[in-house]
C-alpha cells in the first residue's frame, strides 16, 4: 500500500489519541507520577475594527479527573495588533473561576484574576508555515499572585486539497527567582466551516518539572471561532 503525506498525518493524529487514552494507565505503574486525562473546549469571537488590530472574547471550560469534574471556567479578553510584516504584540486578560480542591460548600470556586503581554513572530516557507511567542503572565488571587515566562515555538504544514492541515507546537514555562515548571507539546488541526466561522481540534500533552511527584496532564479538546464582520 502506498503511504501518502496524508496517511502518515492522520495516523500520528491517531497515535497522540491513543496516547492520550491509554499510556497514562501504563506510566502510572512505571512510576510515581500523577496521571489525569482532561476535556478543553471553548467558543470565541473575533472582530477586526482596523486592518492591523485584532479584538477578541472566548468563554472558556476545563474538565478534569478523567473528564468527569470541572476544574475551571474562565472568561478571556485579548487584543492583538501587527505592529509590521510578521510581528505581532498582543494583551489579554483571563477572569478565572477554579473548582476549589477542598470542595468546601460554601466556597465552592475560587476567583482569580490573569494577565498577559505576548510578542509573536509568525512566517512560511512555501507549505511550511511557523512562529515563534514569547509571554509575560501575572496570575493574581486573594492570597498571592504568580509571574510567568512562556516561550513556544510552532511548525505546520499546508497539504494540497486537504483540509486537516497539522501543526506542532512546543512550549515551555519558566517562573523568575524560581525554576521551569512544566512543559507541553501540542498536535493541532484548523477545519474551516465557512469564510467566517472555524474549528481547531488538539490533544495536548503537560508534564510538571521539579516536582518530587510530578503530574502529567493528557488533554483533548476544541475551540470554535466565528468571525464578526459589519458592513
């Protein structure tokens, strides 16, 4: 049998997915590590008020505990403007409500408030496409508030007459006066719906580092973006 590009694409898809569902069990007995298999899903819109700036809500939903409990809920804002060919500067805002781990009845969720300044660099080679994005995050809460470093570098490939076009993204979390704290590792597809609304599939892979019992998080999920356009 002939293997195409196309081929090779859906049964790595269909490699991560098997991942996701069945390799936690086997880590776990391996070692110590903490397995759990997550649900992330969201729905955004996007308006474009000027050629270069992006506006942008999502409502966001994070399952957790092999899908079954809500760990989080949140509701981002975000603004993003080209500043010239292929780089973009960008500014979001997360107001985060998270299951409160003790289950306490009367505070059930817990209120947090993030920020984050984000310098991007995206580019393509013919069917190659990628970038590169830096992040600066402020998570803040009523006991403390956590500064973050992300860096993330993507790569993807644009296949003639097929609409599962792939990418891959690496990226890695560092905490100032502190230590890297997690990496994860993405395998995404982008599915057109129509000129105005699309839909990313992803499974997603987070392991913690400098952990004594480090916790690795499989993830699948969808987002869904519809674009706003006003004559």
């Amino acid at each position: 049998m002939k293997i195409t590009n196309k081929r090779i694409v859906l049964l790595s898809l269909l490699f991560c997915l098997k991942s996701v569902l069945c390799d936690s069990a086997f880590s776990q007995k391996k070692t110590k590590v903490i397995n759990d298999f997550e649900s992330w899903s969201s729905i955004g819109l996007t308006y474009k008020p000027i050629k270069k700036l992006t506006l942008g809500v999502e409502q966001n939903l994070r399952l957790k505990e092999n899908s079954s409990t809500i760990e989080k809920y949140f509701t981002q804002l975000g603004a993003d403007y080209k500043l010239f060919k292929n780089f973009e500067i960008g500014l979001g805002y997360r107001f985060v409500r998270t299951q409160d781990e003790n289950y306490l009845p009367e505070s059930n969720y817990e209120n947090s408030d993030r920020f984050n300044l984000d310098a991007s660099y995206n580019n393509s080679v013919k069917r190659f496409s990628y970038g590169i994005r830096s992040r600066y995050q402020l998570k803040k809460d009523d006991i403390s508030s956590t500064e973050t470093l992300r860096f993330k570098s993507e790569i993807g490939y644009n296949f003639k007459k097929w609409k599962l076009d792939p990418e891959f993204s690496g990226e890695i979390f560092y905490r100032p006066n502190d230590s890297f704290n997690n990496y994860r590792l993405t395998l995404s597809t982008n599915i057109d719906i129509d000129k105005q609304s699309s839909v990313k599939l992803f499974v997603l892979y987070e392991n913690e580092l400098n952990e004594q019992f480090p916790k690795s998080t499989y993830v699948a999920g969808f987002s869904f973006t519809h674009r706003l356009k006003f004559k």
